[in-house]
C-alpha cells in the first residue's frame, strides 16, 4: 500500500447550486478511451478538441497495469495520455459537475484544453513531461472497496469551456517512477442537472450527491485558496474566514466572517492519515506582509499555530476530544478543541476539530523559550520539547537510545521544540544526556532510591497520569508513537514531564490488530506493547509506583472518570453534533462500512456511540478489577514547591521545609560574629544559609555600630535626632504603636515600645 499525499486544484469560493433536479454521468471510466503510453512527449495539441488522435490506441478505460483494477493492461511506463469525447445536450441544464478519478499515484485533468484538476504532480497551469514522476506515492482506492477522489468543478470555469454539443475529456496520469508496480487511471464526470430532463446515465452506485451546506450549530471555517494547490509542504498563502454567532446560535454561510477574516499558511499534516479522503491541515495565521500573527480563534487563547483534525476513521468523531477533555480534567494541559464544520473553496469537507498544536508557549506547554546562546548555567536546562515517535519519515531528527524498546528494537527519541535545526550542539548534548541519565538510573538496581533512582529525573505524577490514560483507553499507539515529554529548566522544577497527551483516534477499541478492539489486557506490555520505551514497565516493578497509580486511579474513578460522567459528555457531544454528523457522513458515507483499522462497524452513528460506551464501561470494570497496588498513606511533603517534595507521597505529613527570606537590625557597641561574619562597621550584610534538604536561607543584617553606648535608655536634652527606624531597619515615623529605635547625633540609639492602654 503506497502513502497518499494529494495536491488538489482549489477553485475560487463557490457553492453547489440549490437548484440541483438529480444529478447523471456523462463520463465512465470504463468507456471506450484512446490513450498513449507516455513514452515520449505527446503533441501538445493532444489536449484540443480538434486534435487528430486516430493514431492512438483506443480501448475500455480504466487504462493501467498492477493492482487488477484495469480493464485494459499497458507496458510500466512514467505517464500515460487519454481522451474521451462526449457530448452535452443542453448546457444551460448543468448546474454543477463533479470529476471523480481514482488514480495512482497523480493526474492533470483538462476539460477542451483547460485546467480543471490536479493531484499530486506540479503546479497549477504547467503541463508535465511526460517522464516525470509524482510529487509522492498515491494509492488507487476502488480496488479496495474505497471511492475515487472528487473534485467540485467551479461554475463560472463551466460556463466558459463547456461546449453545448462536443467536449473532450483528457487526463495526464503519472506514476512515481517506470520501475512502480503500479499505475490507475480511471475518470467520471457527473453533471447536476437542473430539470428533470434525463439526457445521460445513471451514476455509479457508489455516488453521493454533494450537499447543500447552509446552515450550522457549530462555528463554520471557510478557506479560499485563490486557485493555489494545497500540498504537505510547503505551505501555501490564502485566505480564512470564521463564523461563529455563539453557543446556542445558527452560524450561516452567508453570515460575515466575525471570528477571524484574514491570512493563514496551510498544508496537509499528519502521517497515515493522510491516506484518508478527509485530509487533515495544520494552518498559520499571519498578517498582511506575511509574518505570524498571533489571534484568538473560537475563544481559545492568542497563538498562530493550528490544527484542522479530520475525524475519519473514528466514527463516534469523539475519541481524541473526550481524551483532550479527560486530560484537562486530570489537571494537566492538554490541546484545546472547538468542533467546526468546514468549506475548502466551497466544497464542504465535514465536521473537523480546529485545535492547537503541541508547541511551547505560556498557554500551551508552559516552559521556558530555549534560544540559541542558552548554552550553559541553568538557561541550557530547559525548555525541551521530545517525543518517542516512529523513525520513518523525520528526516533523522532524532537520536538512538542506548536502551531498546520491549521487544529488542531500536527506539528512537525525536527533537520536538526547539526543531534539530535550531539546536545547538551543547543543546542536544544537555538533553540526550539527560535522557541517558534518566534511562540508566530506571535500569539500574537502585531505581526505587529517592536519590539517584527514577525520581530524581521524572515527574512521577505526570508519568502516572499517561499510563492511565493510554489504558483507560487502550491506545494501541500509546507509549510507541506520538509520545510527548517535555524538561523546564532545573529552577522551576527540571524534572521530565510526561504529556500533553496526543492521537487516540485508534484508540477506544477502534483498531482491530494488537488486541485494540478488545477490552481486556495491558497495552504497555501486550497488544503493540514489544515497540514500546521500557520505562513503564520497570515502574511498575516498584512498588511505591504501583500504590501510588491505585491511589490516582481510585481518585480519578471517582470524578472524571465515573462512568455517569464519561457517558453523559458522550452524549451530551452527541446532541451537539446531531445535526452535523448526518452531513458529515452525508460527505463521507463511512458509515456501516470498514475503514482501516476499525474494529467494530455499526450501521448507524448512534451503533457507533452505543458500541463506544459500552466499550468504555467493559474497559473500566477490567481496570477495576485488574490493577495491581495498594492505595494507602505514603507520608510525606506532597507540596512540589517545597524543597524536600516527594513525587511518591499521597499525604502531607508536615514536614515540607521551603525557600525563606528575613531581615534584622542589630545594634553594638562592640564587633560581633553574625553567621562566621565579623562585623566592626555599620552596614547592610546578607548571607545565604543551606539546609539539609536543600532549602535555602537569605538572612539579611542591618547593622548598627556604635562603640559608645549601645542602647541609652535616659534621656540627653542636648541631643539631636537623626532618625527613627523599625526592628528591619526601615525609617519610620515616630510611633507609639510598634518597636521603634531612635538614633541620635551624639551616637546614642534609644528603643522605645509600644504604650500599653
């Protein structure tokens, strides 16, 4: 199976005409076709109607070789040509058309010499050699039991190319290089017609009438690419708008843009998932000379950097929002997400997640910004973001770990903020360090030692949180992939932190390989558990570890994970989305069909939802009954301000000893020996003091030095005084109601207390 990576033709903003009768195809893949194998360069007159193509093979379409989903078979080639001819009886009927190709690996398509759709191979408006390849790998999906890709042709381009009486339809098709075992082509185009006039054919069985998008409950997201490709990467420049009226409000698309109307850059992102129909987009926002800009979008907080997620193959399109909401619930940041429905040059692409991406700021991992002269001191210790993550495809921006997964293979450890790029040497040194410090001592045969085991180095908590959660919802990616970590600098904590969490659409039962659809087991050992990190597994060897993981799940039970309150946000979520998900699945009819890896297919989105509680109910009662420890007191400091913090404890025993600060005057008429400091001169003096826990003591010492007398407690009417301070050496005025000493001209220091009624 080859990745998918698609680049589409995006037309100016339109929407599918309301005057729509039905809908009929006029061009089948498996008409007859001329075509040319793309030995050489065509005429490039091939695309016109008027060109002579008798010497062209002619043959039933789909044209191609490898997969068996062709009807006629030609030698490996690099490009393969094709013209169909057709004819239009009433072009003042057709109020839509739609191009539908299934192809491998891309395509340009052309309607009587003019562009209409692209994928995977070059820019808008050139026309490839015919020896080139593919921008990337795109596999045909019909051989499959998928549908070809579709295009929504722009009605004002139709109103200029189509021709009442004879057209041509021709195609480009390329593959990745000769050598592919594979090559698609095949085409439909279907017409809306806007009478109930029947001029053509029946469409496929497998067509879907495209729908009219008007209203919504959820905020709409409209993007016009200005006739610009979207591509993996780079990113492209256009245009987004957002209409959200507010909860409890219908959001129309001719409402004006009142949450954001500007600039964004965007690009298809994600790995596997970009093998789905609904693609996933990562998005900048920027001002108008291009630079980021940091805006409020849907009322979460000012950032640039955004995701549009795809819900595809999870068809409850809950899993990662309830795992994002369990995380907030635990405490712990985890990405914001407000459920959208969106246009992409006004073909209506569904429900999807506008969420924020995993990046450090002050309100999303809240670290410390590393800069490229933090190269030493306490400045190179922080902030990192890193994550265990599959090797293939990042470009070797990461590093081995010299400790293997469970099952003996490599495990790979990947730069995530600041990028490799942007590190420097002694920068990736400090962390991989770290890490290898971290790993030893958890290998190590005193790993429980709250001194130089496990947790000198980690945030226990947040490790206990992710085991949790990855088998709450036994993530069959949990631990292996898309496991993120981060380290702030050593004065605020320094300790490795697990989270934020990320990517549990295949988890919730919604994989049917390594045991995901089942609700028993363990994923951190059992399942894909062979390709995860060892590290927990061997914490769960210490038993301090396992009573405290017993203590955070029994809590957790209890509130946000009661199964009334898990169940009541599924369907709380559910009658929020009930009108959406119908045209969600309207756009993609996945519904009572298997899409890559599910387990369980359900007819109906509400068998989905019911096989998602039910799943989740088994899933607790096994953890329940299963989870090993003993929840009691581990006394200790439970505050993680306090110098002597203990990640394992679960009750405060008192004993928390904190960083402090003092201030006193002192007056003498002699030197003294203050902290192994001999003072003979009047002065301010500090010195900093160190506990046995690690606590420090700033003790400061206004100092008053008088050889004469120290404390006069008669009175000098000759006297004249200076000025009066308190017992912390601040000048005050004078007071009857607190300490005060009094300092003369002759040298002479009086203390004076406060009357007593």
């Amino acid at each position: 199976m080859k990745k998918l990576i698609l680049l589409l033709v995006c037309l100016p903003f339109l929407t599918i005409s309301q005057n729509i009768d039905h809908w009929e195809t006029v061009v089948f893949d498996n008409d007859i076709w001329r075509y040319l194998e793309g030995t050489f360069e065509p005429d490039t007159n091939w695309r016109k109607l008027a060109f002579n193509d008798a010497s062209w093979s002619q043959a039933q379409g789909g044209v191609g070789y490898g997969d068996g989903d062709d009807n006629t078979i030609i030698n490996s080639v690099t490009s393969l040509y094709l013209r169909k001819n057709f004819t239009i009886i009433d072009t003042s009927e057709i109020a839509a058309v739609i191009l539908h190709v299934d192809y491998d690996d891309a395509f340009v398509a052309y309607l009587n010499n003019v562009e209409i759709a692209r994928a995977n191979i070059g820019s808008v408006g050139d026309h490839p050699l015919y020896n080139q390849g593919s921008s990337s790998l795109h596999e045909a999906q019909m051989y499959q039991g998928g549908n070809p890709d579709q295009f929504v042709i722009n009605t004002q381009l139709l109103s200029s190319v189509l021709n009442q009486g004879n057209n041509l339809r021709s195609v480009q098709v390329h593959n990745d290089n000769i050598s592919s075992s594979d090559l698609t082509g095949r085409i439909f185009l279907s017409l809306g017609i806007s009478t109930t006039t029947t001029n053509y054919s029946p469409t496929p069985t497998w067509f879907q009438p495209p729908l009219i998008f008007t209203t919504s409950n959820l905020p709409i997201v409209v993007i016009n690419t200005n006739g610009q490709t979207i591509v993996d990467d780079p990113r492209i420049v256009c245009d987004m708008g957002i209409i959200d009226n507010g909860f409890g409000n219908i959001n129309s698309v001719n409402d004006a843009f009142n949450d954001y109307n500007g600039k964004i850059s965007i690009e298809y992102r994600g790995s596997s998932s970009q093998s789905f129909p609904k693609k996933p987009y990562a998005l900048e926002t920027q001002d108008s000379v291009g630079n980021n800009n940091n805006v409020s979008l849907l009322g979460m907080p000012v950032e640039n950097d955004w995701i549009l997620y795809a819900p595809y193959t999870d068809k409850s399109l809950m899993r990662n929002f309830l795992t994002f909401d369990l995380g907030r619930k635990m405490g712990n940041y985890s990405p914001r997400t407000v459920y959208c429905e969106l246009i992409i040059n006004g073909d209506y692409k569904g429900i999807y997640i506008l969420m924020e991406k995993i990046k450090r700021d002050n309100d999303r991992v809240d670290i410390a910004k590393l800069d490229s002269n933090d190269v030493a001191g306490d400045s190179l210790t922080g902030g990192y973001i890193i994550k265990v993550d599959k090797y293939t495809g990042n470009g070797g921006l990461d590093w081995l770990s010299d400790f293997p997964n469970i099952g003996g293979n490599n495990l790979y450890i990947q730069y995530h903020y600041p990028q490799a790029s942007a590190l420097q040497p002694q920068q990736m040194d400090y962390i991989e360090h770290f890490m290898d410090s971290f790993e030893y001592a958890l290998a190590g045969p005193n790993f429980t030692d709250s001194l130089i085991g496990y947790s000198k180095y980690i945030d226990v908590n947040s490790f206990v949180d992710l085991y949790i959660i990855n088998e709450l919802s036994k993530n069959i990616d949990g631990y292996r992939l898309s496991t993120y970590m981060y380290k702030d600098r050593d004065d605020n904590g320094g300790k490795l932190t697990m989270g934020p969490f990320w990517d549990y659409n295949l988890a919730f039962g919604n994989a049917d390989y390594c045991d995901g659809g089942i609700t028993t087991g363990w994923e951190v050992n059992g399942g894909c558990g062979d390709n995860n990190p060892f590290w927990f597994e061997r914490l769960l060897d210490d038993t301090t570890y396992q009573n405290k993981l017993k203590c955070r799940w029994e809590y957790l039970r209890e509130r946000s994970f009661h199964q009334d309150s898990l169940f009541t946000f599924i369907d709380s979520m559910a009658l929020y989305l009930s009108d959406a998900q119908q045209r969600n699945f309207q756009k993609w009819p996945t519904l009572g069909t298997y899409v890559w890896p599910n387990y369980y297919v359900g007819s109906t989105y509400q068998d989905e939802l019911n096989f998602f509680k039910t799943w989740i109910g088994d899933r607790l009662a096994w953890i329940d009954n299963n989870l090993g420890g003993n929840c009691y007191e581990i006394l200790g400091c439970t505050n993680p301000f306090a110098c002597n913090y203990d990640p394992l404890a679960n009750t405060n025993d008192g004993s928390c000893n904190y960083n402090s600060s003092s201030y006193d005057t002192l007056v003498s008429n002699i030197s003294i020996n203050w902290n192994g400091l001999i003072l003979t001169t009047s002065g301010d003096y500090s010195i900093t003091l160190y506990n046995s826990v690690g606590c420090d003591s700033i003790s400061n010492l206004n100092f008053i030095f008088n050889p004469v007398s120290a404390i006069s407690d008669f009175n000098n009417d000759q006297k004249m005084l200076i000025k009066v301070v308190d017992l912390l050496g601040r000048e005050v005025q004078q007071s009857t109601h607190q300490v005060c000493i009094y300092i003369y001209d002759d040298g002479s220091v009086e203390r004076k207390f406060p009357r007593v009624n």
